[in-house]
C-alpha cells in the first residue's frame, strides 16, 4: 500500500507551494487517479514522492520510505515524461542495459517487449519512435524490475482512444495481480472510466479523496450526446418541448453539428426528433463533467466527452502486444452503466477487504450491490492464480503471454495479493499520522538501499555497446593516427615512437590518448543528458561500485585502443616503407609502460572530468589540460631542480612492510615510478588527484538520487 502523508513542496520565489499537504492513500490492487487540471500539482507530487523534489513529509511503499527500500526499482516502477534514452540506442539495448542496473537477467527485457507489443521493432532506434511507441517502451521500462507500485505521470497523454483502452487495461491487468496502480490525468471522464478510487487536487491541495462511484455522481451527470445537420433546429424544439413539459432539460451546441443534451434520455430525443422530421447522424448516452465548467477544464484533449462503454472488449488477441486497433471498445451502452461498473468495483473491494477506509453507510453498500446486479460491469483480464489455468491469451506483467496450463507466475506470487491477505487476516499497516497521531518510525532494512545499478559493470559494458559513437570515436582514432604515422615516418628527424604513435609535435596528445579521454568523458556526460539510472531528472547516483566499473571500462578501452593503433600503424609504416625502416628499440618495454600510462590515465580524466562537471567538454578539456597547463611548468621545476635516486626503494619497502614478494615485482615498481616520475606522468596523477578528491566532495554534499 502507499501512503503519502503531509507532501508539501518548496516555494520558490515567494510563490505558494505547488503541492500544500497533500495526503492520500492507494491500497494494493486498485488503481487511483490523481486528477486535476494543468498546474494542480500532480507532477510535482510524483516527484516527492520518489524524494526528486525538495520539500517536507513523507510516503511509505508498503510500510517503508524509499530511502529504507533495499531495491527501489523493484518496489517502484515510475514513468515521467519522455523514456530517457540515448536516442540512437535501440529498443533492445536499452531494456538490456536497464535490466544489469535493476539486477534482473538480460532475457526480462525480451519478455518485457513481447507484454507491451514491441517485439517487431525492437532494433528501432529510440530516437525515431511515435508518441505511442514511447509510451509503450516507457512502461516496459518500468514493469522491468516487476515493481508492486507504478507511478505514472499522465500515461494517456497524446494517445488515441484505442491506444489509451489498451494502457488503462494493461493497468488494470497490473492492479489485479495484487499491485497498486498510481497515475495523474487532467480528464474526469478518464478517472471516473479506468479508475477505483479519484484524487482531485487543485493549487497544490486536496479537494476531494472519494471513490469511483462517489467521484461519477457528485462530479460528473449524464448526457446524450446528438450529431445532425440540423443543430440550431433540433436544440430550439428541444428547448420548446422541455419549458411545455416543465421538465428541467439544458441543450449546449458544442461546435458544428454536435449538441449535448442534459436532463434528458435517448428516446426522448429521439422522439422528438422523428415528430419534427429532424435527421440525425448519432445518438448516443455520454457522461460529462457536470455542466461542462469547472473540472471541465481539465478535459485535456478528450473532447467534449467520450462515449462510455463496458460491453465486452472485441478482437482480443493472443499476444500482449496486439495492434491498438485490435483493442478498440466497443459501441455505447445502457444509461447508468459508469456507476454500476464503479460500484462493481467497490463491491469487489469491499469482498477482499480493501473497500473504502473509512467505512461509511451500509445502506449505500447494499444498493451499490443492487445495482452491480443489474448492470453490466467491464471486462477485465483474467487473473492469474496459482496452480490455476488461464484463459488463453491472458495478459501476465512478469513473462509476456501465458498460455493454458501455465502456473502464477513466481514474481507475481511474491506479491501481498488481496485474496492472500484476506485469507490470512492481515490487515494493512496504518501509520499512526493517519489517525492523528505521530508518523510511525520506518522499519529499517538490514541491507543498505542499492542507489547505483546492482551490476554496475555488466551496465557500463551494455552501455558503451549500445550506442554508436563507441565505433565512430574508434574508427576516426585508427584513422587519424595511421595517417599521421605515415606523414611523420616520412621524414628521417621524427623519432620513431613518436611516428608510430601518431603524435606530432604541435599536438598536445596523441589520437589514441584523445580518443580514449573523449570515450571516458561520454561514459558520465550520457549519464546526465539521458539519465537512465534515475527516476524523472534526478542527479545520477555517485557510487564507489559505479564509478569503479566505469573507470575499470574506460582502462580496459583505453588498453585495446593503444595496442590498436599501435599495430594498425605498423603495419600500415611496414607497408607504405617496408619493414626494414621499423627497427624494435631496445627500451620497448619502458615505451611501453609509458604509452598504456598516458591512454588509461587520459581516458580516466576524461570519466572523472565528467563526473564532475557532468558535461563531455569539461572531460575533454581535463584530459587537455593535462599537457598543456600542467606538463610545461612541472617539465621547467623537475629540469632545474636537482634530482635523487630512488634506487633501492623496493627493498625498503620490503623492510617496511616485513613481507616478501619476488624480485620480478622490484623491476615493475622502479618501472612503474620512472613512468610516473616524467613530467607527464607527475601532471597526469596530479590532475586524477584532484579530479577524484572533487567527485568525492561534490558526491557527498549532493543528495543521492535512486
């Protein structure tokens, strides 16, 4: 269950807070509505939440805030806003990467997009998918880690009608599996369609907390919706009739051929219509927000209104992730048939012990009972229950399509179902806030949140393979650096590391040491211009385990690209001038000690650059400043001062430490030293120095985001 108690947001240049003690519950296995018009708060809302927006009180998942919840990516699925993806990743490879930082095998993503329809698409690129396609991705994105408590900000959002039936009944099909269900809308008539229980804020604050039911007859009256030529003539024999009959009718002309009728019936208008000869083209019951004013206002891009159906949905398929139009609802229905459906799920409710919290008049139960009799209700999915067959082509959240003969499924069994806490005599935990009292103290978890992805190398790999720029950079290094190996070999005063390198003396670094700082830098700046670790728009999570992977990727890439573009360049020398020009100095392994340091070193300022300033300029212009700010100054110090030998510091070491290692291990350390102690080498771990003291100070002062 969540509960949200005393949300109150930050206010900002002496404006009043977009949320203002805002508390409500959403119990397991229902679906609420946050509803109100643009500017109410309800994003905001989401966002504290989730803790991505400054402000006071608190929401508990199920008994715990976030900041106590061990994994929150399996305790919270959240969509807000646009998927925040690298635009030119594919739909695979963001599930895939997704999943290593939820800590869920790689094959959930392939279930995941076989349960929202996108398996045929799944190499498109995020960059060029439709406003439905997002939202599908988005959901996948959400349902990955099998959450209990999805949070969405205006799903239905830009949707068709069909493509909007199809995402509240995959809702649902969440809802009814024991989850609970979260989402804001600006359309009454869309709450009062798809969900059990409606929230109304306006300006920041709590209007009303009622049921479905309750919200369609004090919010929202009936209408018959009429399309004719004919407008202006039917509305005034319609006006005539009602003020002769004394009948309290009101006709509004809703824009061209289009006339909404209140207090009135189908047949009454249709009669009348037939007696004066007046073609229709529909008619059809609708509900309305009550006289078209106030909540009205937030009808988003609904229309005047829908029409209201809860007859049998057609053309059901076998697959979770049918065409949209395969979904479409089907015509209208029997006057009254919105409340039945909102009363059918009350009663439902009331039947597994999750009814309205605060009781209420038995009377109005048994005749919401009445009436859940006589009306039809809305189809829903079947529900998949253990050790039971499913009807075939059920929808299940946790594994795409279940076929007959199929078991629940082990994630969804894990959850608080109604019907299993019914059975036990469990009640859900109240905090003492509700009822007056003070906020109870959170359980504490015995294992600490995990902020960062769970498997934070297999992540960073996924991420460096999913995009294409890894390539490019790739191939315009090898590019550009066996074209300048060939240039420089040509003349005889060019040194031959240098030539094989591709590092000529007006250049402050190789291609190979600018290549692998500019795929350092984009491992964080991606990270912060599509930051798929977080939730909405929060700071990307500082962690020791993250920033290892990431700096142990940028070594092992930099590593790969030295020998690369070493061996491309040879070759390409022994091919041009042949392979009597190349000799092998004798000092190769110092060259290449001193190569693998300046690559690895220069792709590391580059991630810690730009974990720092969370941009990719500011690591290139760290692996930059390298030779020409730092290098210069320390080469003019180290010539003029005089020098000592530090031989024999590996037997003192050996003394201080009172342990043994082989002699091989002498010969890497004074290599190891003689490396770091040129001028590049000292300005190089100078600037990882500071780089990692300012990620470790600015990690601390700023708040961690999940």
């Amino acid at each position: 269950m969540l509960q949200a108690i005393g949300l109150t947001s930050t206010p900002r240049r002496d404006r009043p807070p977009a949320v203002d003690d805002l508390s409500f519950e959403a119990r397991p296995g229902t679906v609420t509505a946050l509803l109100g018009p643009a500017g109410a708060g309800k994003t905001t809302a989401l966002r504290l939440m989730l803790q991505l927006e400054p402000g006071r009180g608190v929401t508990y998942f199920r008994g715990r805030p976030l900041h106590r919840v061990a994994h929150p990516a399996r305790e919270v699925g959240v969509l807000l806003g646009d998927v925040p993806g690298h635009p030119s990743r594919t739909l695979r490879s963001q599930l895939r990467m997704l999943c290593a930082a939820t800590g869920v095998p790689g094959t959930r993503a392939d279930d995941m997009l076989r349960a929202v329809g996108l398996t045929g698409i799944h190499d498109q690129r995020i960059g060029t998918l439709s406003r439905a396609m997002e939202r599908r991705l988005g959901l996948a994105s959400a349902l990955l880690g099998d959450p209990h408590t999805l949070l969405l900000d205006e799903p239905a959002a830009g949707l068709s009608v069909n493509e909007s039936a199809w995402l509240h009944e995959l809702l649902r099909a969440h809802a009814d599996e024991g989850g609970t269900v979260v989402y804001t809308t600006a359309d009454p008539k869309d709450a009062a369609r798809n969900a059990d229980r409606v929230v109304t804020l306006d300006g920041g604050r709590l209007v009303a907390d009622q049921d479905a039911a309750d919200f369609t007859r004090t919010r929202l009256r009936p209408r018959v919706a009429v399309r004719t030529p004919h407008a202006a003539r039917l509305a005034a024999v319609l006006t005539q009739e009602s003020r002769a009959a004394r009948r309290p009718v009101e006709v509004v002309t809703e824009g061209g051929n289009r006339l909404s009728v209140y207090g009135s019936d189908c047949a009454t208008v249709g009669e009348s219509a037939f007696r004066n000869g007046v073609l229709i083209h529909q008619l059809a019951d609708e509900i309305g927000a009550a006289g078209d004013r106030g909540l009205a206002a937030g009808t988003g891009g609904g229309g005047a209104g829908r029409t209201r159906s809860t007859a049998p949905t057609t053309a059901r398929t076998a697959a979770a992730g049918a065409a949209f139009s395969e979904a479409a609802p089907a015509a209208t229905d029997a006057p009254g048939a919105l409340e039945a459906g909102s009363a059918a799920r009350q009663e439902a409710g009331e039947r597994r012990g999750e009814g309205d919290s605060t009781g209420g008049d038995v009377r109005k139960r048994r005749a919401w009972r009445r009436s859940a009799r006589n009306q039809p209700t809305r189809k829903r999915w079947p529900r998949r229950r253990a050790g039971g067959d499913p009807a075939a082509g059920a929808i299940s959240l946790t594994g795409g399509v279940a076929s007959p003969g199929d078991g629940a499924s082990p994630t969804a069994a894990g959850r608080a179902s109604p019907d299993a806490s019914r059975a036990s005599g469990a009640a859900a935990p109240v905090p003492r806030a509700a009822a007056g009292g003070p906020a109870p103290r959170p359980a504490r978890s015995r294992r600490a949140p995990h902020r960062s992805p769970l498997r934070p190398l297999r992540y960073e790999i996924r991420r460096l393979l999913g995009v294409p720029s890894t390539p490019l950079v790739v191939a315009g290094v090898l590019l550009v650096s066996v074209t300048l190996a060939v240039l420089l070999a040509r003349g005889e005063r060019t040194p031959l590391p240098a030539a094989v390198a591709g590092w000529p003396g007006i250049s402050p670094l190789p291609p190979a040491a600018l290549g692998a700082g500019l795929l350092g830098a984009f491992s964080f700046a991606e990270e912060y211009r599509y930051p798929a670790l977080t939730t909405g728009r929060g700071a990307v999570p500082r962690r020791l385990g993250l920033l290892l992977a990431k700096l142990g990727v940028a070594a092992a890439v930099g590593a790969c690209l030295a020998v690369v573009v070493v061996v491309a360049d040879l070759e390409a020398l022994r091919l041009v001038y042949g392979g009597d020009l190349i000799p092998v100095p004798g000092n190769w392994p110092t060259l290449c000690a001193n190569w693998f340091g300046l690559v690895v070193g220069c792709a590391w300022a580059g991630v810690l650059g730009a974990g720092v300033f969370r941009a990719a300029a500011a690591g290139v212009a760290a692996v930059l400043a390298v030779p020409v700010l730092f290098a210069p100054p320390l080469q003019r110090v180290l010539a003029g001062a005089p020098r000592r030998s530090v031989t024999g510091l590996p037997a003192r070491l050996r003394e201080f430490a009172r342990a043994e290692w082989a002699s091989a291990a002498d010969r890497w350390l004074m290599g190891a030293l003689r490396v770091v102690g040129q001028p590049v080498g000292v300005a190089l771990t100078l600037t990882l120095t500071v780089l990692l003291c300012a990620y470790v100070l600015t990690g601390r002062h700023s708040r961690a985001r999940w």
